[in-house]
C-alpha cells in the first residue's frame, strides 16, 4: 500500500537539505513524488528572487498546492512581495494541472468520494494514476474500504 505522502525517497531529501533554511521549522513539504518538481522549482526561484523569504507551509491539501510565507520574511517593498505572491500563485496554478503521482501536465481533480474515500482526500492525478486510489482504498482484507482512505 502507498504512504499517504512518500517522503523518503533520494529526491525529497535532496530538496529538504538543499531548501532547509526556507522550509518549515517543524515541518517538510508534505507533497506527494509528483510534485516534487514542482516544489523543487518554486523554492529554487524563491531562493534565487527572494532570498530572505521562510516558509510556514508547503502541503497538498484537495487537489493543490497550498503555500504559506512565514510573514516576518516577506519582502517589505510592496512591489517585490507582490511579485513573490505572483511566483507562488503561478506553481499553485500549476500544480492543479500536475499529476501528484506522476508528475505529469495532464492531471484533473479527481473527486476522492467516487473512489470510497472522504473530500479531504480529493487530488490531482492523471487518467493514468487515478488507479492509486486502489491502493489508498484496498486495506487488509475485510476492512471496509472508507477506513483506509485515512492511512
Ligand atoms: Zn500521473
């Protein structure tokens, strides 16, 4: 069965140590290998533009990116902190495109109820992954299928 957030592979920790003095203090972006990428390039670009910025949150939540900036960070000239919300919306648009298994640009939301699981499981996935719901609903036998969507 697939871990709700596969946050152990080489790539997310490369990005974690790469990033570590913009992530969370406590936390690590909870996204799925997917949008890994997508991460990667947005903390690349608040790195390179916006050098000072922290951020107080980076997770998949419904089906895209939610992103927070710790505010004592942001940029004080309106302009530059207008800009980095520009940077930031332009990867949250994205990432309702972007398939959160595969990465792929041909991701759609993906109503998580048609797949026996709660709304707080809605996500973006490709035709290709949305089978992954299989996986996320398929526990030990005999348990029912809505259960596992909380794993
Ligand atoms: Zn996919």
């Amino acid at each position: 069965m697939k871990m709700l957030y596969d946050t152990r592979d080489a790539r997310y920790e490369s990005i974690v140590r790469k990033h570590a003095d913009r992530l969370p203090e406590y936390g690590h972006p909870m996204v799925r290998a997917g949008w890994y990428p997508l991460v990667e390039a947005m903390l690349n670009q608040v790195a390179r533009d916006h050098p000072t910025v922290i951020f107080s949150r980076i997770q998949a939540g419904g089906g895209w990116l939610h992103v927070d900036i710790d505010n004592g960070s942001r940029p004080f000239d309106p302009i530059r902190d207008h800009r980095l919300s520009r940077l930031i919306q332009n990867f949250v648009t994205l990432s309702l495109s972007t398939c959160e298994e595969c990465g792929s640009h041909h991701g759609r939301h993906v109503d998580a109820t048609a797949h026996g699981c709660g709304t707080s499981m809605n996500r973006t996935l490709c035709e290709e992954c949305v089978p992954v719901f299989a996986d996320l609903a398929v526990t030990a036998l005999g348990r029912p299928k809505k259960e596992s969507c909380n794993a």
